[in-house]
C-alpha cells in the first residue's frame, strides 16, 4: 500500500553560510501530524565552522560529535520518510544545498528529496479555498499575495525565528494555517 503524499515543512541549520557549509541539523513536519528533528554528526570531511553561525543556532561542533546522529542515519531516514511526498523549506535554496550535500555524502543521489519555497504551499492552499468558493481566477494571484504578506507580517511581529530546525518548520505550518484562515474569512465577508 502508498502512502497518501503530504506536506511536509522542513528546515537545516548549517555550519555556515559559506561555500564548504553543511547540514547539522534537520527538522520537519507534517501537515497532517507527525515530526522528526535530527543533529548531524558530520562527516569527516565536513569540517567548515563559524563562529557567527553558531551564536545564532546555539550548536557546537563538539556538541554535534557528541550527540549527532551520522549524517549518512540521517540522510537514509530521511528517503526512508519524506520521499513521495511535498517538500517545502523558506530558503530552498540554502536547504536545497545541505540537502543534496548530505544525501550525496551518504551515497544517495542529490536529486531523491526536492524542495520547494514555502510560498509555493501557502499560495496552493489559499487558491484552493478561493476556487472551492467559486471566486474567479482572475482575483487568485493577487489575494493569494495579500493574504501572504498579512500572514508574514503577523509571523514577523512574533520575533525572529529560533534557527532551531523544528521550532522552524512549526512555525511555517503556522503561518500555513494562518493564510487558509484567512482565505476563508475572506470568502465568508463577501
């Protein structure tokens, strides 16, 4: 038996943002329940590290070697939970690269997760609701927008983001929640 995809909001930390970065820490969650988060034991060639990059994760290397579940664990149970269904990550590009950095590390091809921006889950849910309505698909693209931007606005007057990956990812399902709230208050004041 398949399983039924879902969404799926995941976020890295990284050593840094510098070329020779890597994963150390890897969170997700599943819109319809469920969430794993994982420190990475790095690699042996994975030896980049920043000092700036740690004050905002609060991670040590020491503390990855330690604690860390091998990189390779991790890159397999991640194929193992999250393939086949909807990855989405607020900076797809930067977790694009830890991504495909600890799965081809681990020996597994870089393309076998996929990411997409957050937005992309944001904006699908509210066109939904608006369609589901019966609004016209003229309106769909500029109120999905509107309704982004008031729900990033409300998420930013919260406070920075942990740069935890779990306590991220949660907080982009909220903001997820949030924006099909509010497409559907807007369908209901019409």
């Amino acid at each position: 038996m398949s399983k039924r995809p879902d969404i799926v909001f995941l976020d890295f930390e990284a050593s840094s943002l510098g070329k020779e970065s890597y994963p150390i820490e890897v969170g997700w969650i599943f819109a319809s329940g469920g969430e794993e988060s994982h420190l990475i034991r790095p690699a042996p060639s994975w030896t980049d590290w920043s000092a700036e990059s740690e004050a905002t994760h609060r991670l040590t290397r020491d503390q990855l070697l330690a604690e860390g579940t091998p990189h390779d664990e991790v890159a397999r149970r991640m194929l193992d939970v999250l393939s086949g269904h909807v990855l989405h990550a607020t900076a797809p590009s930067w977790d694009g690269q830890w991504l495909s950095k600890l799965l081809r590390s681990a020996g597994l091809p870089r393309h076998a997760l996929r990411l997409q921006d957050t937005d992309v889950a944001h904006e699908e849910a509210i066109i939904r609701i608006l369609r589901d309505a019966g609004r016209p698909e003229s309106e769909w693209a500029a109120h999905a927008k509107e309704i982004i931007g008031q729900a990033r606005l409300k998420d930013e007057a919260e406070g920075d983001p942990d740069h935890r990956a779990l306590a991220d990812a949660k907080r982009e399902l909220r903001v997820w929640h949030d924006v099909q709230k509010r497409a559907r208050d807007y369908v209901r004041s019409l």
